[in-house]
C-alpha cells in the first residue's frame, strides 16, 4: 500500500517561495525590477478589463526582470487600486485636453461618459504607474538586500557554532 503523502502546508510553501526570491540569480535588483513592473501595470489594468496583464510577458522578458516579483507587485497594485484610482483620473484629466469628449452617435450618453472616465483612467494609471514603479523599486530592493543579508549572517554564526562544537557534542 503506497503511504499517502502529507501536503505542504502554505506557511512552509510561502517560506520557500520567499527563499527562492531571496536566492535569485540577478539578485534584489532583479526581483525589485519585476516588482516595479507589476505595480506599473495593474495601474491601468482596470479599464483594461484586465488585457494589460498580458504586457507583463514582454515587459520582464525585455527588462530581464522575475516574473515571481512582478506577480507580486501585480497583487500588491490590486490592494492599493482603489484609492490611486482616484488619483489616476485626476492626473489623466490633467494630461488629456480639456475639450476631448468621446461621442458615439448610436451610444448613450451615459456609456460615452464612462468611456471618457475609462480614457483618464488609462492615461493617468500609465502616468501614475511608472511613477509608482519607480517609487518602489529601491525600497524593494533595498528590503531584499537586508533580508539576504540578514539570512547569511545567520548561516555564518550557525556555521561558526557548529564549527566551534567539540566532535563528540555532534
């Protein structure tokens, strides 16, 4: 009879998830790339009906960045969408001109108002995304570099004590 495995548990999957990042071949800064650039894109992904997801591929392919981190960064723009949306609508009617109107004859009036709302959404969430991004990326690879560093100090003393203990304490 085959003995049923024990699944992981989440915390143990997490941690080593987070070990994977921290042990990245580019380092924090390739991880805090694909942060950044999580963030950017879930700035203007709303209005999008979600199709500017698909720009992350490219996007980490062109910069070389982690996908892991901009999955991250890509969650991490969802939990704080709401109140930068306000944000990105202000900022877009801002940048676009005033007398810009979007008018489909065969549409509602009420469903061409919300594609303009839509258009300041987009403009400003690209505008505030890139921003965003580059806000974020230093305090993330920043954070990534004490946590790696942090952990390797540990493994250092944790080598020095077990170097330092007599064979038969073993």
């Amino acid at each position: 009879m085959i003995a049923s495995r024990k699944p992981r548990s989440i915390k143990r999957w997490l941690k080593l998830k987070y070990t994977q990042l921290l042990r990245a071949p580019g380092g924090p800064s390739f991880v805090a790339l694909g942060f950044s650039i999580g963030m950017a894109v879930e700035m203007f992904t709303l209005p999008t009906y979600g199709l500017a997801f698909f720009l992350i591929f490219p996007l980490i392919y062109w910069l070389r960045a982690s996908f892991a981190g901009a999955l991250i960064g890509f969650v991490v723009g969802k939990i704080i969408f709401i109140p930068v949306a306000f944000i990105n609508t202000l900022v877009g009617g801002w940048v676009l001109p005033r007398h810009i109107s979007i008018n489909i004859d065969f549409l509602p009036q009420w469903i061409n108002h919300a594609l303009l709302t839509n258009l300041k959404l987009i403009v400003g969430g690209v505008i505030d995304g890139i921003i965003l991004g580059a806000i974020f990326y230093f305090p993330v690879r920043l954070a990534l570099q004490f946590f790696a560093n942090k952990r390797r100090e540990k493994r250092k003393l944790k080598r020095v004590q077990l170097e330092s203990k007599p064979i038969s304490e073993i």
